[in-house]
C-alpha cells in the first residue's frame, strides 16, 4: 500500500459516508461482573478453542486465506468473544489473551495450498515486548512460517500509532503481514489506513450487507479500492447473499468472505 495516499481521495470518501445511509448506532457495553473472573479462569485453564473461515479470491475461484475466530469457554460452555477480549483489555490481560488466541490459531490450522492465516490481535500487544518475544517462540516451536501469517488489528485503538508502528516494523522484518480489521467510514479506520498502512484491509459487514440495493455502499467500497490502490489489498466481510457477491464484483473487490462461502469450520 503506498504511503501517499492523497486528502482528496479521503475527502471523496468521508463526503460519500456523509450522506447519511451508513452511519451505525453505537455499540452497547456489557458490564457483566461475571466477565472478570471468566478471563483469568479462561486463560488459567487454557480452554480457548479456534474455528476458521475461508476468505475466497473471486477471480481464482479459490482460498485465499483463512481467518482463525477465537472461542473461549468456560466450564465447557461457550463464552460472547467480543466481550471476553474487551474484559481482558480492560483488566490488562491483552499480552495473555492475545498470545492464547495465537497460539489455538496457529497450532489447530492445517495450511491449504500455503493460504495465508489472518489472527486477531489487539494493538495494545503490540507495544509489549513480552507479545513479541513469545510470539518468536512460538514460531520456532511449531514451524509456523512468518511469511503465511496475518495480523489482524482490532478496532481496540487506545494505542497510539507512534507506540505500535516500530512493533509493525519488525513483524514485518519477520515477513509477517498486517491488516485493519472491521473498516468502516470512520475517522479512527480511515486515520489507521493512513497511519499503519496495512497489506490488507478487511471492511466491516455494515458496508456488505445490502451492498446490492445500495448504490452509496457501492461508491463506497469503490472509493476505498481506489484509495489503497490495489484489489488484492481489500476484503469484504459477512458476504451471505448471491446478490451483495454480485455486487461486489460489479464493483471491483476481488477477496471476499462470509457465510455465502462456508460456515465456520476446524481443522
């Protein structure tokens, strides 16, 4: 992705997500007590699992790459993902999380014709030197190729992008990729584009779904495809319609996933 990406093709897209159709509600918070000691019985007991999901490259009519889902459980029943890792940024267990999400995701994963894997990680890992060092044991211990290997960023950005950008530089070193996860027309996605300027970019659901009856989600994803220059750089996410994939390929996008290609599976 190239560094110059220019103020008038940020500005074409904040104007078209201006228009109002798009805007999402705010997400509710759960302050569930019981989270609190979930994370650490989680982590304790290591009783995280990893599903995946096939990302399809329209074009090749293939896999592209899987994306590992991080499952935790508690007592064998599972637990909601998204709280359990916002619990664990809160109390300051990213480090842990993080590594036991990699880890499940990494050694359950069977390579299909040398796909790529994408991982969820929180950015607050990345200025960790404690995240680092583990993840190169890790990589040695199960062979695991850096160069096969995505980063994921979550939308948890209280980090700023000066404290993880020397972090990205050496992961990069390694030969491992980054992609922002769950893109979508915000200051925050927009500024880490420019920031971190990822190999990927994944774009959030809220901008597929409907993309077929939508002529501004399709200006849209357009604009953001030419923005980062390149249609093997952008994934669509929560494809689950014949209709939003034709869309799609009305539009340019080459790399898409979603429950129209598979629900999720284990190695």
């Amino acid at each position: 992705m190239k560094s110059n990406a220019n103020a008038t093709k940020h500005t074409k897209i904040m104007n078209i997500a201006n228009e109002g159709e798009c805007n999402q509600p705010a997400r509710s918070s759960n302050s569930d007590s019981t989270f609190e000691s979930s994370v650490e019985k989680v982590l304790k007991q290591r009783s995280l699992r990893s599903v995946y999901q096939p990302i399809i490259h329209h074009k090749q009519n293939s896999v592209f790459a899987h994306e590992a889902l991080s499952r935790p459980l508690l007592n064998g029943k599972p637990l909601n993902p998204e709280e359990w890792f916002r619990k664990a940024c809160a109390y300051g267990l990213t480090v842990e999380a993080d590594l036991l999400a990699v880890e499940s995701a990494l050694r359950n994963f069977t390579p299909v014709d040398s796909s790529y894997l994408f991982v969820n990680v929180m950015p607050t890992s990345l200025g960790q030197n404690a995240f680092l060092y583990a993840l190169e044991d890790l990589l040695r211990e199960i062979s695991f190729s850096p160069q096969d290997l995505v980063f994921e960023l979550t939308e948890f950005f209280d980090t700023g992008f000066q404290q993880i950008k020397q972090t990205i530089a050496t992961l990069r070193s390694y030969g491992i990729r980054i992609a922002i996860d769950d893109v979508e027309i915000e200051n925050s996605s927009l500024r880490a584009i420019i920031e971190l300027e990822p190999d990927f970019i994944k774009v959030d659901r809220s901008l597929i779904q409907g993309i077929a009856v939508s002529e501004q989600k399709q200006r849209i994803v357009a604009a953001l495809l030419d923005y980062i220059g390149s249609r093997e750089a952008l994934i669509a996410e929560g494809v689950e319609t014949h209709e939003d994939f034709k869309a799609l390929i009305k539009v340019g996008v080459l790399l898409s996933q979603g429950y129209y290609w598979s629900s999720l599976c284990q190695f």
